[in-house]
C-alpha cells in the first residue's frame, strides 16, 4: 500500500470504531483520540502511558451498593475502539496482560474491552533506550489485527486476524513485489543492527531466583526516590488496589478499583500492620524480580525492553545498567 493511500485505511478504521493513535504532546507522545491522520506522529518511539491504559482503567467504579437494594455490578456498554500505531513491544506486552486478566483468571471488564478494540501494530526505529531485542519482544507474531511495516515509500501489510482481512477488502492493495521484500527484509536488518542497549537476558531467571539479598543492588536503591513512576508507565504492571467508599447516610457506597504500585509502601500494608515489604530496598528489588520473571503462556519476560521505566525516572536510574551491574558483581 502506498503511503499516499493511508488515508484511505484510516477511513475504514473509522467505520469499524473511535480513532485512538500516538499524537504528540508537548515533549512527549500518548494514546489519544484522533480525527484526522495530520494529528498523529507515525514517527514516534514511545509513549509516556502505555496502552494498557484502554482495557485496565487507572481508575473505575464497579459496584454499587444500597442498603435496601443490595448490590449491582457496573457495566459499561463499551464502545469500539482502534488502536492505531502499536509498535511491537507493546503489542507483545498486551499478549501478556490478556494471559493474566483473561487467560488465568478472566477479569469481564478487561475482555470486554479487548473484545471491542481493533489493533493495528506500525514497525518503528529503535532508541538508545530501547532494548526489545533482548527480550524477544522486537517483532510481533500475533496480537495484532493489521501490522504495518514501513518500506520508506510504501507499507507492507500483514494481516493477524479474520477481522483484520475483511476490513482492508475493497482496498486497492496489491501483492507485494519482490522489491518490496526485498526492502522489508533490508530495513528489518538494519533495525536489527540498531539496537545499541543489550540485556543479558538470559541470566533474569538467576537474578529473580537467587540474587534477592544482594549488596549488589544498593548504589541503585540508594538513588531509588520509591515514586512508583516505572511501575505506571510498564506496560504490564497489573497491580491494582481495590477501595470501598460509603456516603454519610450510610445507605449507599461503591467499591472503587485503581492502579497501584509495588514501590509504594502502602501496598504490601495488610491488617494488623504488618508490612511484608517494608522498606524501600524490598520493594526495589522486589519490582525487578517481577519484570524478571517469565509469564508461562506467552514464554516472554515481562518485561518487553520498552525503555519507558528508565526513560521516565527522575533518579535517572537504568533499568539494563541495574540488571547488568547485579549480575556482573555477584556471578
């Protein structure tokens, strides 16, 4: 397809649901509505929030209650959403949180969502802060209704899902010629050859397994301010804290779900005090322990080498430079 009928795609998108894609803000870049494809950044390497935010809302109503009444689950009607400009990383990330809220213990909220979301992935150009390929996660297989690679004056499509090729029917594509992919090949390589961050990936199961008390990690959690900015802009940290909120009168309330984070000192807070992390060092290694970790359905860490956390830090701390310097001082 060429680019000059990009317009053309983006006016069947339309038809299908509510444009969402990457439109710069300030400094920065977010998921947000858009009407016209001027308004979008198809150059962009990140956004500061994830798309997690459409399916795991940061903050939700989800029950009501009256005291005569009893209780009544809320239910939106969701509308229908596209996603336009995913790259792979957070495509990749998105397979791991459907593994957690509809694989293992489906969460109606966010299937409903994921259900009505149409995605469409966009290759894209690597950062000094992107480190994707070391986790896998640079390429995306699946998880996508349409992925786009940009060949420099054309894209070439690749089609995910049923839905994903009813929708471009009637388009004027063609087969891609063998120059084409010939360019496609060309530029995946030399994405490849981009990448200048590298995680020793394949010692993370050592580091969440073995290296818990460590002296190793100390410079770093001496830096760590404990704000919990890296756990919000991840795109598969899930943690959420459920509230329940009761009026004056006693008779109505509703109960209230929103993000959380495992760096603040609230969340490991149970009844009768205890704190099972309660300092600033557990929580810290605590939360690399988990982005260590190796999600059992998708076979990917999760953590996909987006380069938000270290991108978004105040403390300026390295995500690749924290893992690398443990594993380097304590093999």
């Amino acid at each position: 397809m060429g680019k000059d009928e990009l317009a053309n795609l983006i006016e069947k998108l339309r038809g299908w649901g509510e444009l969402h894609g990457p439109v710069k803000k300030g400094k920065f870049h977010s998921f947000e509505r858009f009407d016209s494809i001027d308004e979008i950044d198809l150059n962009y390497t990140r956004t500061m929030i994830p798309p997690k935010k459409y399916f795991t809302r940061p903050r939700e109503a989800i029950m009501r209650v009256n005291l005569r009444k009893g209780y009544e689950l809320l239910e939106e009607d969701p509308k229908r959403i596209v996603l336009f400009g995913l790259h792979a990383c957070d495509i990749n990330a998105m397979k791991i949180m459907d593994s957690i809220y509809i694989d293992e213990f489906p969460d109606p909220y966010y299937a409903e969502r994921r259900r009505n979301s149409f995605i469409v992935g966009l290759s894209c150009i690597p950062d000094e802060e992107c480190f994707c390929k070391s986790m896998g996660t640079d390429y995306a297989y699946d998880g996508f209704d349409l992925f786009l690679h940009d060949i420099g004056d054309a894209y070439i499509i690749r089609v995910g899902t049923e839905r994903g090729l009813e929708l471009i029917r009637g388009l004027d594509l063609r087969k891609p010629s063998k120059d084409s992919l010939k360019k496609l090949a060309d530029s995946e390589r030399k994405r490849s050859s981009m990448f200048k961050k590298e995680l020793l990936s394949s010692h993370l199961p050592d580091i969440a397994d073995s290296l818990h008390d460590s002296d190793a990690w100390k410079e770093y959690i001496d830096r760590c301010l404990g704000c919990g900015s890296c756990t919000l802009v991840c795109p598969t940290c899930r943690c959420y804290d459920v509230s329940e909120y009761v009026d004056l009168n006693m008779e109505n309330g509703f109960r209230m779900r929103r993000w959380d984070s495992c760096f603040l000192r609230s969340h490991a807070l149970v009844a009768g005090g205890l704190n099972f992390r309660p300092t600033r060092a557990d929580r810290f290694v605590h939360r690399y322990n988990c982005k260590s970790a190796v999600n059992r359905v998708t076979n990917l860490p999760y953590c996909v080498g987006c380069g938000r956390c270290t991108v978004f830090c105040p403390a300026e701390i390295d995500h690749v430079e924290v893992l690398n310097s443990v594993w380097g001082v304590v093999r």
